[in-house]
C-alpha cells in the first residue's frame, strides 16, 4: 500500500470538500491520487475500479461484517466523522486498526460508520 496525501482540504468558507476518499483509495490500490477524478462519493469510483484490476463487493457498517472480506491485501476504506467535524475516509485493516490517514493531522475517524469492500478481481 502506498500511503497518499489528501490534495485538497475541506473548506467552508469556500464550500470545497477535501479528497480524502480519492486518496485513501490510490492508497489502498497502490495508485496515484492522479488516477482518479476528485469525487466525495464511492459511487463515483466503483466504475473506473474494473479497469484497473479491482472489484467493488459493496458496503458494510460492522467489523463482525468486514471479518468474512479479504479486501486489498487484507486492508479496507472505511468512512465517518473526523474529530474535525466532517466526513472523512481513511485505510482500516480487517480488525478495524487505523493503517493510514490521508489527513495532514494523521488523526483517523472518531467513529467508522463503515467500509468499502474492494477485492482484486
């Protein structure tokens, strides 16, 4: 996994959103933040995943859920709030272990609300 940094933080003043999903999943997939579009919703990804060798299995809210996955090398996205007060994605493994932040602040997620089932296909 390579560990990618968040290109753009939220701001709202200017009412722009931080690219954490974007950069947690070019961790998780060994890519570069570059070879995905800036989108704040996993729908948006799933289609573009085939072509690079990868699978979108679905989503799920539990780690007792997440235990029967494998994911990508055994690690997963998973999404909730930050301490920041905003929505925020990061790089869990299957016990829900904080793998990376994308966030300068490297602090996680106060509370996962779930995670992204991505498989090598």
């Amino acid at each position: 996994m390579k560990r990618i940094m968040q290109t753009k933080l939220y701001n709202k003043q200017r009412n722009e959103r931080g690219d954490c999903l974007r950069a947690s999943l070019a961790s998780l997939l060994d890519l570069e933040i570059t070879d995905f579009e800036h989108s704040t919703y996993m729908n948006d990804y799933v289609e573009k995943l085939p072509a690079l060798g990868f699978g979108y299995e679905g989503h799920v809210k539990t780690l007792e859920e997440l235990a029967e996955c494998t994911g990508v090398d055994g690690n997963f996205v998973a999404h909730g709030m930050s301490s920041r007060g905003v929505g925020h994605a990061i790089v869990v493994d299957v016990l829900g272990r904080l793998m990376h932040d994308p966030h300068p602040s490297g602090e996680g997620i106060d509370k996962i609300k779930g995670y992204y089932l991505i498989e090598r296909i």
